[in-house]
C-alpha cells in the first residue's frame, strides 16, 4: 500500500489531488490518499469528503509529523517549499 500525503488544497492541490483519486480508483487496495494539509479548516474537509483523505492536518510540519505516509505532494507557492 502506497500512501500519499498532499500539503496545499488551493487549485494546484486539487488539479493533483483529482488525479491522485483516479489513479488510486483504477489502482483499488494499492493506493491510499492518507492525509492532506491546508491552514484553512473548510479546504481540509473539502479534500477529505470530495477526495477521500483520510486524515486533514493544519499544515505541513504536523502532517509530516503525525501522519503514516509514503511519498508527498507539495502544492504551495514556491516560496513555502522549504
């Protein structure tokens, strides 16, 4: 099982995110989308109901913290990647 974490849920986030579901849908048990990470609390549970995250974080040091993932997607602005 491959699970994903994603930080960002503006529209770089979702424009990933959407592809991410595909390709978890046609890659069933083998693909989880695990957990997402935005400060704002209405993007977060947008990602986990429309997306199937399974868990939300408000923001990136505490995803990588806390959650059980195995690759990640940063989808910020440029200056927030490090």
């Amino acid at each position: 099982m491959l699970r994903i974490g994603l930080i960002g849920a503006g529209m770089i986030g979702a424009t990933h995110a959407a592809v991410l579901q595909q390709i978890a849908a046609g890659l069933a048990g083998r693909i989880e989308l695990s957990a997402v990470a935005d400060p704002l609390p209405d993007r977060r549970r947008f990602f986990q109901e429309f997306y199937g995250f399974r868990r939300s974080y408000a923001g990136g040091d505490e995803l990588l913290r806390e959650a059980e993932i195995d690759a990640l997607f940063v989808c910020t602005p440029t200056h927030d990647h490090a």
